[in-house]
C-alpha cells in the first residue's frame, strides 16, 4: 500500500471536517434517485464485490455519493482530486470513514502532491478506472504498464478527457477498455449544456458579487458546454459573443441569435470571458492588450491552460488579490484583468463553489456506475479503445429518472416498431 497519507492523516483534527462532510453528502443524496435506486439493487446483489477501483475525480458531496455507491456494492475505491483546487476536505474526510474507501483528495496541493496522490490510488493495482480528465489513466499507461494486464476497463467523465483518450486510442496508445461516459446523452445533453451553464455562472456571480444584465459575455467554444453557458448568459440578460474554430459550430451560434466573432475582436468589447474549449491558449497576450479595465477572465473547460497566465503575469506591472477567488493583474496603462479561480475550473476551483447542480450530476454518476457495472459483468466483451456507452445502458438511467419525477412518457405499438424497422413501406 502507499506511503502516502490519507486525508484523515493530512489533518489535525478530522473529526469535525468529518461530520461537515457528511451531512453535505446527505443533503446531496436526498435529491439523488437514480444512485437511490442504483443502490438497492447494489447493497442486496454486491456487483462490484472483489473489484478495486481507482478513481480521479472532483471530490465534493456529489461524486461522493457515486464513491460510496460502489463501496457498498462491494468494490474497494481508492480516489484522490482531479484538479488541484476542487477537492471539499470535508468530504475527501468524509469518505475516508467508510471501511471499503481510502481518499487522498486535498484541496490546494502542488503539481507533485497532486501526481503522487494519483500514484497512491494506483497502488491498489485496480481492476477499474474512473477518471475526470484521463489524469489516471495516463500514469497507469505511462508509470505502471505492467497493471493493465489486470485491469478491466475504465469510465472517463468529462470531454477533454474523451478528447485525450481519443487521441490515445488512434496513436494505438490506449491498452484497456474505456467508456466515453462524456458523449452519451444522458451525460452531453444535461450535465454539459445544464450543468456547466448554470454552474458556471452561479459561481462566478457569487464570486464577484456582479450582475449578468447588460454585460457583454464571451464564451469561448460552442461546443455542448459553450452551448450551455450562453444559453443561461442569455437567460439572465446578457449580451453573447461566441468565438468558435469550427464552421458548422460558428453558424449555429449565428443562427440562436448570439454575434460571433474572432476572439481579437471579442477582446475589445467583453466584459466577461468564459472558456469552454478544452484547448489551450484561447485567450493570449494580444487579447489581453486590447481588453477593457474591469474584465473577468474564467475558464470553464478543463485544464488551466486555456487562459494564458503565464503571458498575463509577464506583461502585469502588479498583481494582487482583489477579492476571495479573484486575482487582478494591472497593466502598464492602469488597466485591471481579472483572473477568477486561478484560471481553473470557475464552477469547481472557486472558494465558494459547488459545482453542478444535484439533479444534473445525480445522472451523470448513474451512468459512471451503470458503465462499471457493465465492466465488471461484460469487460471481456470490449477491446482495448473507445468505447460508447451501450445505449440500453443510458436509456435504463432516463428511466429511472423520468420514474423519479413522476413523468410518463410514450411508447411504440407494434405497429409502429415494424413500420420503423422496414424499408417496404412507402407511399
């Protein structure tokens, strides 16, 4: 086992964090009931009983509630952060308590405590993944080749990681199965667009104590997560421009109505930039030059690299901390930019954040533990890659919220399932 400590060694007294972070968990859970009702199957038929699974991910009351799920279905999870600013110690302590989880997670660590922590849930030798960025599966495939022999497969929860994963797969790089939970509906079209729209701007607005209306918002990317933050911006009286790299993307901002245009031009009449691209240098030192006093710069992709910090901090005469969560950089001319979270993930890196809504990640984890399931029961089925998400599998956890909420929904007669299916039928 590692050496290295847990959360409950990190701190000096952990009873208290411990307590905190368990009614954060509880209040999560009530609203939660595809875990719910995940785990009543869970607890009685132990699915994941003699499984380790290594988890990166943010570690908040939410995706707590997803780690103790598969605890209690028999697995023993080891987790540590996703990023460095958007563990709550108090869950990480939490979690820590329960007989079959060991959690790393600290909030605030360093580039090496963060990749050591990471080295510390791989010391389990899992036999799943679950991973928020690839982070893990990374190291696994770059430190410790001689694990994927045992490894069944893995879930990776968020775009940039499908995108680095992808790229693995066609370099031929990618040696175990893993489920691009990010890309199936159930995740795309609720956790990115809802999810990433409402809680980005909910933390930068508590953040800043400023208003949306009337602002000039800059979303960079118009991807599902672009789409959502300029859906809510607009929502809440804000004027939109899009910046985009892709033709199709830039034309269906253009036709919701919001003005598209290149980031240069952006630049000269933003009031707040969001980034949603998961690529890096999106907003750089010629931007910065053209930019009006008093600007926010967040970034809601993933890694910080989408603002170019290190540009910012070179041509900034000072900097210094305006406010809780809030970096301002004066240039030469007097100018104030102002950087939110460090220039990670504004919804999760902020001091006051919280990340998604319940609801929204209440499916997205669903899917994670239905994905693991599948793993554990058909692993030997999928090979090395990329792979979907069964759509039984994602179709299964919209019922079960749809049941939750009380919707009745239709479906096809006979009739209809053999007109769809044939090609006989014309006019």
């Amino acid at each position: 086992m590692s050496t290295y400590p847990t959360i409950t060694e990190q701190l000096d007294d952990p009873e208290p964090a411990q307590t905190e972070g368990r009614r954060k968990m509880d209040w999560a859970r009530q609203h939660m009931p595809i875990l719910e009702s995940l785990r009543e199957d869970y607890e009685t038929d132990q699915p994941f009983a003699g499984q380790r699974i290594g988890m990166a991910m943010h570690v908040e009351a939410k995706t707590a509630n997803l780690v103790e799920l598969l605890a209690d279905g028999g697995a023993e999870v080891a987790i540590t952060g996703c990023n460095p600013l958007s563990t709550h110690d108090d869950v990480s302590a939490a979690l820590d308590t329960h007989e079959n989880i060991t959690s790393y997670a600290k909030r605030g660590v360093d580039d090496e405590e963060y990749y050591e922590a990471i080295k510390a849930v791989i010391d389990i030798d899992p036999t799943i993944t679950v991973d928020d960025g690839m982070d893990m599966i990374a190291a696994i495939h770059e430190d410790y080749p001689e694990l994927i022999e045992t490894i069944v497969g893995g879930c990776e929860e968020t775009t940039t990681g499908v995108h680095r994963l992808r790229a693995m797969d066609a370099d031929g790089e990618l040696k175990y199965p893993v489920f691009a939970v990010n890309d199936t509906p159930m995740k795309t079209l609720f956790d990115n667009v809802h999810g990433t729209g409402e809680s980005s701007l909910a933390s930068i607005a508590m953040t800043t104590n400023l208003s949306w209306a009337g602002k000039n918002v800059v979303v960079g990317g118009y991807g599902y997560c672009g789409k959502g933050v300029a859906k809510k911006a607009a929502g809440q009286n804000a004027n939109v421009i899009v910046t985009e790299v892709e033709p199709r993307r830039a034309l269906e901002a253009h036709m919701e109505g919001y003005d598209v245009m290149p980031m240069a031009e952006a630049a000269e009449v933003g009031d707040v930039f969001i980034t949603t691209t998961g690529n890096r240098d999106i907003i750089t030192g010629e931007h910065f030059e053209s930019m009006k006093d008093g600007v926010l710069l967040s970034n809601a992709g993933h890694f910080d690299i989408e603002i170019a910090l290190d540009e910012l901090d070179d041509m900034a005469v000072d900097s210094y901390e305006a406010r809780d969560g809030v970096q301002a950089y004066e240039m030469p001319d007097g100018r104030r930019l102002n950087v939110l979270a460090e220039g990670r993930l504004v919804n999760l890196a902020t001091p006051i954040a919280l990340g998604h809504p319940v609801e929204v990640m209440d499916q997205s984890f669903g899917i994670q533990a239905v994905c693991v399931e599948e793993l554990v029961e058909n692993g030997e089925s999928y090979d090395a890659g990329v792979h979907e998400v069964p759509d039984d599998l994602d179709k299964q956890v919209a019922e079960i919220k749809l049941a939750a909420e009380g919707v009745e929904f239709d479906s096809l007669t006979e009739a209809q399932r053999e007109y769809m299916g044939s090609w006989e039928h014309g006019t």
